[in-house]
C-alpha cells in the first residue's frame, strides 16, 4: 500500500516510482496530473467490468482499492469502444479535495485509454489536507493488474473553488486541458497543456517530463508567460500576517529533476501585510528546493517606498509553505508591518539574512528632524542562530578592532558594538564580559545583559562574587582582567600580552593542583614594577597586605550574583531603557549627562511577542538623522513592541552589522558619526548561524571588502 500523504500533494502531482536503476525521484507537482490518475485508475477498472449492479459495485470498490479515494459513479454505459460514466465523484479521504465531473467518456484500446471529463467541478478545503491519504498512482495499474501503459487526456471547462470552513470561494477556471501519460522502460513520462482563466483573462501554460539519455533522472518542466496570484489566495496559509490580494507571476520556467529550481518575474503584486498594504511590488524570484529568494523586489508599502530582498529555505520541499507556512517568510512581513507603523515613517528596506534573522531599514521624520533606524529582528527558537560575544583582537587590553572586523574575523551574520571602554589608551571593556561561557572581565555597578542557550536574555545588574584563602588568610576577589588591580584581582590569559607597571601590586602566578579549578599552588611571587608576561594569576594591590611566596596552597573560587553558569554569552551597557514594559530611569545609568543630548543610540531589546531585536538611530547627521536622547529611544523601542530593554555604547560607537544579500561576511549597515567612519572599539555583540550560507541570490561580483584592523603594540 501506499504511504499517506497529504490530498494537497495529490491535487497537485501524481506520484511515480522510477525503476530501481533511476537516480531520483521526479517530484513536480500539478493538479491535472493527480486528477488524470484518479479518472483513469477508475476507467481502466471499467474494463473488467460486466453488465449488473453486483459487477458495477465491483468495479467501484475496484477503483477504491486503487485510487486510495472514495469513488462513485451514478451509471456506468458501454459505448463504442469503452464506456461512459454518468454523475461520477472522486474525494480524498480526509475531505481535502473533491471533483465532480457529469460525464467521463473512456476509450480502451490495447494497453491505452483515452479519456474525456466533461466540465468537471474541483474543491479544495486546504485546511483538511493533514488527514488525508495520498492519491495510489499509475503504478497501482501494475499492481492491479490493469496493464495500461499509455493515457490521453482531454478536460473541457471545468471550474475549481476552495473551501473556507463550509462556504465554497471560487477561485479560477480551466479549459481546454490536454495531456498525455505513459510508461517505458525509462520511466513514467507526460506532456500536458492547459489554461486558466481569471475572470476574462486566459492563462496558457504548458508541462512536460524529459528522460535523460542515459535514462538515469527524469526531469519535470512547467512554463507559462504570465499566471494570476490572486486565485492562489485561499490556499496560502493564514495567520493574519500575509493576505493576498492579487499579481502574476511572469516568465516561469520550473525544472524539477535531481534538483527543483525555478524562475520568475514577479508583477504587481498587492498584499495585506497586517493591517498594511503593500501595492505594486514586482521583481525576479528564484526558486530552489525548499528555497525562495530575490536579489531585490520594490514596491510601496503604506505609500511610501518599499524593497526586500534576500532568501529563504523553510518553504518546504515542493512549495510545502503552502500547507505549513513559512516563519521566516511571516517573519520578514511581520517585521515590515511593524517598521511601517512607525510614525511619519518615509521609507521601508527589509531582508531575510539568515533563518531566524531578518535585517530591516527605515527613514522617518520627526519633530526635531530626520531620524535613520536600523534593526537586526531575531528568532530566539531558531536552532540555528546562537549569541556570542567577541572582544578586540582576542583579549581585554588592545588597540581596540571596529565591530565589522570582530564579526568578519568570527565568521558572525550579524551584531552591534558593545560595552561602554577606555577610548584610545587600553580599550578595556568598562563592564561585564562573558564569552562562550567563560567570565573574561568581571561586573561593575551597572547594567549588563546574559544571554544563555535558549537565547534568553537576563537584563539587570551583577555582583562579583569569590574568594582567596591563602595559609588561613581568607580575601575577598574583587576583579576579573581589569588594571589597575583593585584589592584582590584575578587575571588570565585573555587579559592581554603583558600586565603593565603598577607600583605596590604584587603578581602571584598559579598552576591548579591536579585536575582542580579551586585548588592552585603558588609559582612565583613579582612586583609589577616593570610589565609583566601574563599568565593565570592573582594581583594583589596596594592596600592588601599579603604574604605570599612561591610553593604556597590557595583556595580560588570566584563567579557573579546572580549566578552565569548557564549564560553562553554576556556584555555590559547600559542604561536599562525598559522594564517590564515601562520606560525606565536607571539609577546607575552610565554617562548620565548625556540623557538628554541628542545623538546615535543602540540598544538590545527582548519584545512582548518573543523576539529579540537590536536597534540602532544615527545621528549627528543633521541631513540624514539627528539622533535621539535616551527618553526618546525609550519611546521608540516601546512603539516596536519592548518588554524590556538596554542600551550599548552610543555616541560615535554605534555600529550595526549584518550579512546583506549577496555577500559572505558582515558589513556595516548603519552611518556611524565619527565622519561616517566606523570606530574602534573594545567587545561586540553577535549573532551566529550554523546553517548552510546563502546559495540562491548569487554572491556579488565584487565582495565586501575586509575591513581594517589596526594592530595594537
């Protein structure tokens, strides 16, 4: 028996079983093809028919057992040559599908048929198809015993509706449907044309199976110079977010073979994204697999300019997004629909980067000037995405590195700067800073956020918490990887090439005891009077009086309140701009006075919906975008959804990242302010994707160029 599959499929395709020597399995999909295997399984049943009610409820039940369908016919005539069958009835178990046709004519001859459905009636419930069984195909012929090799088609007009619950919506009508099925050697082969008809206009388009040569792949091809979307409508999956309202597609050319792949020239297509419409977008389409995506589509969206671009790979094998939807297709228009609600909002640019990332871009005005917003929109479900941190050349003192070149340099699809750090001397981060797990810098009284491996995110402010015990001396760890030492500091290898001079401070180098990471002994004992090579250790600074020498036992144990062990990732900023989603006033905001100066503003900010999303206004571009203050940013993270909210470092810092269509690495995506130029700064924020790279929008003849990273001493 066959396996179940769902009625949409046998709508749309009849399956066929290349012999074990072929290669593949052609797979295109058509609905006159799964219409033609029904009618004819059940014709060619006829032939072992005899006069009489018993031998007609023979051939019906027959024909069930054949087609995996529920099958009725009101008479069954012999006529010259073969039969006609009055009033017959084909539906799909589930109630998916159903067609009703008031005379099929077959013709028999040897191991052929000819059949003739006149005005056949097609209904589609889409939202039955998942109980359904799949349609037994023209290999049940040889199961069955009916030895049929080759089946010519003829449809006159027929008409096709989908069903809403219990209320039938038309949606297209066909006529002048003409086909041709047969079995070789090689394969099972067709041909077919057909056309559609919406409203006054007709549609032709054509299909046809090749064999290979070698006969080793059959490859399925459908073409058509236009066909109308607007019909598509009611088999789109709805949740609100996608309404089709109408368009075509131009120039298709589909070929289904070892691979599907397909192309398209999308035309006025009218869209309700939400509670917005989206007019006129047009531009190429790629199909491939299970993929869909486009160099660029524009069109206006809410009367103001609007473009996408980028792919997508969770459509399904063979347009299965039509059945069960596409999250980052939804999630693309979601994000769209929400930067389009945006008040006096002037442009809209959005991509699908990555599955579970989607980049968007749009202009506004404000009462004070021109505001430019860019916004990375983040899946946290998507298994493929993950955060990390990264820091500046690889340890907490540096020369610093621009946020693009930590991203290209971690093979990162997306992020912003980071923590708020010592501009222009040792660009140490001035917070918190853990990366894949691991405390690289310790916390300071203010906000930072931990990310852990759900991708959920804790904002809020984080003690450092530890422990010394040295010969039954107990002191308190209060630093991790930050200079000058404080009382007890602790240093490792991500510090840095060297500690710099600090009169009165005492290094002691440590080597765990066995396999221990509370448990160390003592190597050697140095004043930092001169620059010292850095390894693990203990700084000791002035005002701690300790006695220590090489050979001693000490006890280390150090982490954060609350505790990081199941963070993957962490950084500091600040302020904390939304609480509980509220605007928020930080008591222990960084850089106080610059609450109210306008200028570039960036934030991480985890929505009432779910998803994550990182923000970013330029600024000191009077031209192009002025800026906001912190009350204001407060505002516009509230207006796109935020439950709560932190900001990163403005100011001239402020820099976005991601993959934009076409390339292999980061780039900037946002105008920083310092002349337009991006700025060295301590540690990021990234976004990491373990799925396949892009492979339907072709690369860019010339690529991203790397950016720039200026070695430090």
């Amino acid at each position: 028996m066959a396996k179940e599959e769902t009625s949409q499929k046998v709508l749309r395709r009849s399956q066929r079983r290349i012999p074990a020597r072929s290669k593949m399995n052609s797979r295109l999909s058509f609905v006159s093809v799964g219409i033609v295997a029904a009618v004819a399984l059940l014709a060619l049943a006829l032939g072992f028919a005899v006069r009489g009610p018993v031998e007609r409820a023979f051939v019906l039940g027959y024909a069930r057992a054949a087609t995996g369908l529920n099958v009725d016919a009101n008479g069954v005539e012999r006529i010259d040559g073969g039969y006609a069958l009055s009033d017959v009835s084909l539906s799909t178990a589930g109630g998916a599908a159903s067609l009703n046709a008031p005379l099929v004519e077959v013709l028999l001859g040897d191991h052929t048929a000819s059949i003739v459905l006149h005005s056949p009636h097609l209904a589609v419930a889409p939202d039955r198809v998942r109980g359904d069984e799949q349609l037994r195909t023209l290999d049940a012929m040889t199961k069955y015993g009916l030895g049929t090799k080759s089946i010519a088609l003829k449809v006159l007009a027929g008409t096709a509706v989908a069903v809403a619950g219990d209320v039938p919506v038309p949606i297209l009508a066909f006529d002048g449907i003409t086909g041709h099925f047969a079995e070789s050697a090689g394969g099972k082969t067709w041909d077919a044309a057909a056309q559609l008809a919406d409203g006054d206009a007709r549609y032709p388009f054509s299909g046809r199976s090749v064999l290979a040569l070698d006969g080793s792949t059959i490859t399925d091809t459908l073409t058509a110079a236009a066909l109308p979307l607007g019909p598509l409508a009611p088999f789109l999956p709805s949740d609100g977010n996608i309404v089709l309202k109408g368009g075509r597609l131009l120039n298709l050319d589909v070929a289904d073979g070892a691979t599907l792949h397909a192309t398209a020239q999308l035309e006025d297509l009218d869209a309700m994204l939400g509670a917005h419409e989206l007019t006129g977008l047009h531009g190429p389409l790629i199909f491939a697999d299970n993929g869909v995506g486009s160099p660029g589509l524009a069109g206006t969206l809410e009367g103001v300019p609007f473009d996408a671009s980028g792919e997508m790979h969770d459509l399904g094998p063979h347009f299965g997004f039509l059945r069960d939807g596409s999250n980052d297709l939804t999630s693309l228009a979601n994000l769209a629909a929400l930067l389009a609600s945006e008040p006096q909002v002037r442009s809209v640019h959005v991509e699908a980067e990555a599955p579970g990332l989607a980049y968007g871009q749009y202009a506004m005005s404000s009462d004070h000037g021109p505001l430019a917003v860019s916004v990375l929109s983040i899946d946290p479900r998507e298994p493929t995405l993950r955060f990390d941190t990264a820091i500046a050349e690889d340890r907490v003192i540096s020369g610093g590195e621009r946020t693009s070149a930590m991203g290209v340099r971690t093979g990162a699809v997306g992020g912003v700067n980071g923590d708020y750090f010592d501009i222009g001397r040792t660009y140490q981060p001035q917070g918190m800073l853990v990366r894949t797990g691991e405390l690289i810098r310790g916390p300071v009284n203010r906000a930072a956020l931990a990310i852990d491996k759900a991708m959920h995110v804790t904002f809020g402010e984080f003690q450092l918490v530890g422990t010394a015990r040295v010969g039954g001396q107990t002191y308190p760890v209060t630093q991790v990887n930050d200079w000058p030492a404080g009382n007890v500091t602790v240093i490792t290898p991500k510090f840095g090439k060297e500690l710099p001079p600090a009169p009165g401070t005492m290094f002691a180098r440590l080597v765990p005891i066995g396999t221990s990471t509370l448990h160390y002994r003592v190597t050697e004992v140095d004043p930092t009077t001169q620059a010292l090579p850095v390894s693990f250790g203990l700084a000791f600074g002035p005002k701690v009086n300790a006695k220590l020498h090489a050979g001693e036992a000490i006890d280390l144990t150090y982490g954060t309140a609350p505790p990081l062990s199941n963070a993957v990732a962490a950084i500091g900023g600040g302020p904390i701009l939304v609480r509980d989603g509220l605007s928020y006033e930080d008591p222990d905001a960084p850089a106080p006075d610059e609450r109210n100066y306008r200028w570039p503003v960036i934030a991480l900010a985890e929505t009432n919906q779910g998803r994550l999303l990182l923000v970013a206004v330029d600024g000191r571009h009077p031209e192009r975008s002025i800026g906001m203050m912190r009350p204001d940013f407060a505002d516009l993270l509230l207006r796109l959804g935020a439950r709560n909210a932190m900001a990163l470092d403005s100011g001239g810092s402020v820099t976005l990242v991601s993959r934009a269509v076409g390339d292999a690495n980061v780039s900037v995506r946002n105008v920083p302010s310092d002349n337009s130029a991006e700025r060295w700064v301590s540690d990021a924020l990234f976004l990491y994707s373990s799925a396949p790279p892009p492979s339907i929008v072709a690369p860019r003849v010339a690529p991203t160029p790397i950016p720039e990273v200026r070695p430090s001493p």
